[in-house]
C-alpha cells in the first residue's frame, strides 16, 4: 500500500504521491472549494442553524452508502427496523465525530476506536478484528488479513498526526487506508467516511463540519465510490489519482449542497 512504501523514508509519507499527475491541483481545486465556503457570507450568516442540520444530513448519507434508506427530511428519526438502526449508526458517529476534532489530534486511533462503540453492540466494539470475517456492505473484497492490522494501523496513525501535506489528501489516504483495512469486524466503513470529517476538523480546515463529504460521496453513489476504492487497492498511479480526485469531487458536491442550504434559510428570512 501506498503507506506502507513510503513510511519508511524519513520525508513525508505523503510527498511521493504529490508527484502524480492530477493529485496536487485536485488538492488545491478542493481547498480553494472549502475556504469559499467558509467565507461566503450566506453561510456565515446562517451557520448556528446549519451546523446540525448538516450532519443529520450527513449522518444519514454515510449510513445510505451502506444500505440504509436516505430520508427525504433529514429532521425525521430512522424507521425502527434493521436499516433503521443503521441509520441511527450513522447519525450517531457523524454528531461524535464533530466532539473528538481535539482529541483526534494526537489520539486518532482512540477516537476512531470510540466511533466502532457507536457502531456495534459486540464484544469487540472499539477493537480491531482478530479474524478475517468482515461486514462488507459494499462488497469489496480484497481484506487484508487482520495480522497485518496493527502495523498498517500504526502507520496511520504516523500519517495523520505528522502528514505536512494537503489536509485533502491525508483526508483522502485515511479515508482510503480505513476502508480498504476494515479493521473491525464491522461497521468500518462508517469510521472510515467519519474520518474525513475529523481530518478537516482537526487541521482547522472545516471545524463546523459544514462540508458533509459523506453526503457528496452519497451523491457520487456507490458504484462510483466502490470503483474509486478498487482503484486506490491497485496500488497504481492512476489508481490513486483517481481516488483523490472522488474525494476531492465527494467533498465539493457537499459544499454545493450546504451553501444551497444556506440560500434556502437566507430566501425564507
């Protein structure tokens, strides 16, 4: 895997991946997207009220990518039923992930452990898998195998606190890393997309969570984002170019819709 090669060398693990073509002005075209965000003047206006409107929003996004039902009011409660409870999965690790932005900062295994608790009712919650039998909404494949998760895990966790690079892609390698390791029996796929969301946070790029990438990567739909992950498994070049560019792209539909959100409270005033 991409880290894996890299972090062995004393520069940043993230340097070598710049270099592709496409991968550092995805990047920047991402960023320059969330600093207009932050400063566009509707938004601003009427951030208290779309701060939780949004990550129901997302919540819900995040738990569709794995099967549950996408409401058309995100101010509704889920269904009672199994896709319900998936639902309240994902609102659940949304809204936690939006309170661990410090502690992620220099404890992010902890936090994404935290997320797992709010995901399975198991005895293993919050612990890494011990076998290699996996939840896999997504239908994947390629599961590395569980005795190799602490090592990739350790890696991670190098790369998000001492990553200099574009927040975008470390966002971006994270969320990749989680998805593709799934280190928990199940429901990896929820902390792997919170993740994101807590990488903006903690480097001060998005602190409010207004961006709702899960909600972009909902819009992208599935299809799309399994095919993004398949590519970013291959190792190559234009595979992973191709995954930043659906991170970047997952993001920037967000943004769209959270300043649609802000034009919509600003024409009912």
């Amino acid at each position: 895997q991409v880290t894996k090669v890299s972090s062995q060398s004393k520069a940043d693990p993230l340097d070598n991946l710049l270099s592709i073509p496409g991968v550092a002005s995805e990047c920047e075209t991402t960023l320059k997207a969330i600093d207009e965000l932050m400063w566009n003047r509707t938004v601003r206006r009427h951030k208290d009220a779309l701060i939780p409107y949004t990550r129901r929003i997302a919540g819900f996004a995040t738990a569709a990518l794995d099967g549950a039902q996408m409401p058309k009011d995100p101010t509704m409660e889920p269904e009672v039923s199994p896709m319900g409870s998936l639902s309240d999965q994902g609102l659940l690790v949304t809204a936690e992930a939006d309170l661990q932005r410090l502690a992620f900062r220099t404890e992010p295994l902890k936090v994404l452990a935290r997320l797992h608790t709010f995901v399975s009712t198991d005895e293993d919650r919050g612990r890494p898998r011990t076998t290699n039998v996996v939840n896999d909404p997504l239908h994947l494949g390629s599961l590395p195998p569980h005795e190799v998760l602490q090592e990739r895990l350790s890696q991670l966790v190098d790369l998000v606190i001492d990553s200099k690079a574009s927040s975008i892609l470390v966002a971006a390698i994270a969320h990749a890393e989680l998805a593709t390791l799934r280190p928990f029996a199940q429901g990896s796929y929820l902390v792997a997309r919170a993740s994101t969301r807590l990488i903006l946070a903690a480097r001060d790029v998005d602190n409010d969570g207004l961006v709702m990438s899960e909600y972009g990567a909902f819009l992208l739909g599935r299809p799309a984002y399994v095919k993004a992950l398949t590519g970013y498994i291959s190792g190559t070049q234009e595979g992973v170019a191709a995954w930043v560019s659906w991170q970047g792209e997952a993001i920037r539909r967000g943004i769209e819709m959270a300043k649609e959100l802000a034009e919509m409270a600003d024409a009912k005033k």
